[in-house]
C-alpha cells in the first residue's frame, strides 16, 4: 500500500491543494508543428489565457521505440491511425536544444514550465534547466523505474492515471513517496483522443480524493471547457489541456486541444466556478447580506399609542426586511407597545412590553 504524501504541493510560488485556487497547465505537446516561432507563440498565448503553466514533453523518438515496420509498431484507432510509432513521435517531439529557450521565454513571461520525460536521460536533462515539477504522462504510469528517477529529484511529482488500475496507482504513489519526490498529485485521465463527455467517468475525482487524500485533477483530452469546469465542482484542483494556435493548422495533437480564446475561456471558467463554489453558505456579507432589503419583515402598519395591543390590524408582514423577522409576529400578537408608534415603523423588540 502506499504510504501518505502531502495534502498539498508547491510548484514555485504556487500552492496546489485541497481548497485551492485550480493550477490550469497549458500542454504544448507537438502543437508547434516543428517550428520553435510557434513555441513561442503558444508560450504568449499560454500567458494570455492566464494559464499558470506550460508543459512540454520531452523524449525522442529512440529513447521512446524502435524504427520498426512491424504490425507491433503500428498505431491502430484513433486520430494517429495507421502510422508507425516511431515516425509520429519524430514529428511530435520537442527538439531538446529548443528547451532551454522555451524555459528561459517562459520565466521571463512569469509562467511556470516544466515537462514530462519519458526516460532516465530525459530526467537528466530537465534537472540542468531546473525544472520545478515532473510530470509522468499516462502511458509511464507503470513505468515504475522512471517514477522512481523522477521522484529522486526532490521535485513534485503530477501523475496522470491514464488507464491504470488502482494497484498500479498505488504502486506508483508508493515508489513517489519512497524516493523523495516533494508531494505529488493525481490527474484522472480519459485517454481517448478527443475524449467524449459521456466516457470522462468524472466521480473517479472523487474517488481518487478519497482513496489517496492528495490533489487531484482532470488530464483533460474532451473539446470545450465544460468536463474541465465540471471537475472543478467535484474536486479537481489542476486541470491540464492541450493547447494549439488552430486546428486548422493540423498536427499530432491539434484535433483534441483548444484555441487560444477557447483556452482562455478554460481558465477564466474554471477560476471562475471555483470561486462559486468555495463561497461560504453561513455569515454571509457584502452584497448579499445587502440584498436581505428585499425580504419580508414586521411592521406597523396603524399608528399607534404606547400600551396598545399588537393585532393583524396594527402590524404585518411586508416588505422591506428592516424589521423583526417574519416568524416572531404570532409571538408579538396580544403584547402591547412601549412606546407611540407610527404608520410604516419597522418593528423592534424595544418597542414592545415583552
């Protein structure tokens, strides 16, 4: 069984938590049809939208298979049908010499970057540019030897779930929490490209909270903001999404990930449905305290001498609510006033003999 990590992580200067503002991650993946100027220009609007990271990927297309004709090797359903492993991750790797521009582009942009490696050297690699988390993408979920290389860096780790079960969750937590890594979160994770809303499963948020009591969130492959904006209402507390310039512009990931304003409405919705649900239900202010004008209270509604007898005829229940509450007036019934009252008066207890 694993052992118990931290409630929250620390990636920089942000908290990720429980009851946390939710840490929205921009996936750059192969967006920039290998052109570094579009890079960039996913890093601005990475910023633009007001997402707090962006993440890369980075492995090469030997460190991840073999060049290979095989029917092994061959990708099989969805939106990469038909092609060779090894010739789709060429085209969708980030080179590595372009790292090290990206990390130092995002820092002066005051946004987060970090990455997912795919193995040892990778890890190496992202250990020189500092990187402040690692993240293990679905797929390495079971790849317990790179969670245990990552973990050993000190950092936060965010795993995504992918379609591991739950004992091989708990071994990779379990190999987190043994080699050091500094907290670590949970994303489900649907990995189905573009992922459909009837199949996001989105309780297993819950159920992911519950079982591992870490910050979980939504690795999230659907169209629009809606699943992203639904897991924040159960629970989540990082959302990652992949991000492109257009669809139009084709590429490995661009059929699944959103556009710039698409991504910018992402966040806003997201912090947005977060702050409605963490508002507290008890002791409300501000303005909706303020609008309490608007509900019933008691009056008097005759004028009045001090040690007349309250009835239905001399006070009611009207608005505005500047008076006692509603629920008091068969209690004031038959008690008498302690001083003259007028017409339009809003009732209080010192003005009754009680």
């Amino acid at each position: 069984m694993f052992n118990k990590m931290k409630k929250e992580i620390v990636i920089k200067d942000k908290k990720i938590g429980f009851n946390t503002e939710p840490y929205i991650i921009a996936e750059l993946s192969g967006n920039h049809n290998g052109d570094i100027n579009k890079a960039i220009k996913l890093i601005d609007a990475a910023v633009i939208s007001g997402a707090d990271a962006i993440k890369l990927q980075t492995y090469t297309a030997d460190t991840l298979t073999i060049d290979s004709n095989r029917s092994e090797f061959l990708v099989k359903g969805g939106p990469w049908s038909g092609q060779k492993l090894y010739d789709l991750y060429k085209q969708a790797s980030t080179p590595w010499d372009w790292h090290p521009i990206i990390f130092e582009y995002a820092k002066q942009k005051n946004i987060h970057c970090f990455s997912s490696p795919f193995d040892d050297s990778a890890v190496d690699f992202l250990k020189k540019l500092s990187a402040p988390a690692y993240k293990i993408a679905s797929f390495e979920m079971v790849d317990l030897p790179l969670i245990q290389k990552a973990s050993s860096q000190n950092k936060p780790l965010i795993m995504s779930t992918g379609v591991a079960d739950y004992d091989e969750i708990n071994e990779a937590c379990d190999t987190a929490s043994k080699f050091g890594a500094d907290g670590y979160a949970l994303l489900h994770c649907v990995s189905d490209y573009p992922s459909q809303p009837k199949d996001m499963k989105l309780k297993t948020i819950q159920e992911l909270k519950s079982h591992f009591n870490v910050p979980i969130g939504l690795s999230d492959h659907s169209l629009g903001s809606t699943v992203a904006v639904a897991a924040i209402t159960l629970g989540a507390t990082i959302i990652e999404k992949h991000i492109t310039l257009s669809r139009s512009e084709g590429g490995p990931d661009s059929s699944f990930s959103s556009e710039p304003e698409e991504f910018k409405k992402l966040v806003q919705d997201c912090k947005n449905i977060f702050k409605a649900n963490t508002s507290e239900p008890k002791n409300l202010s501000g303005i909706s305290k303020s609008n309490a004008i608007f509900r019933r209270s008691i009056f008097v509604v005759k004028n009045m001498k001090k040690g007349e007898v309250f009835s239905k005829e001399n006070i009611r229940s009207i608005r505005p609510g500047l008076g006692l509450k509603p629920k008091f007036l068969d209690e004031i019934i038959g008690k008498k006033a302690s001083m003259d009252l007028e017409r339009g008066e809003p009732l209080s207890w010192e003005k009754i003999i009680t």
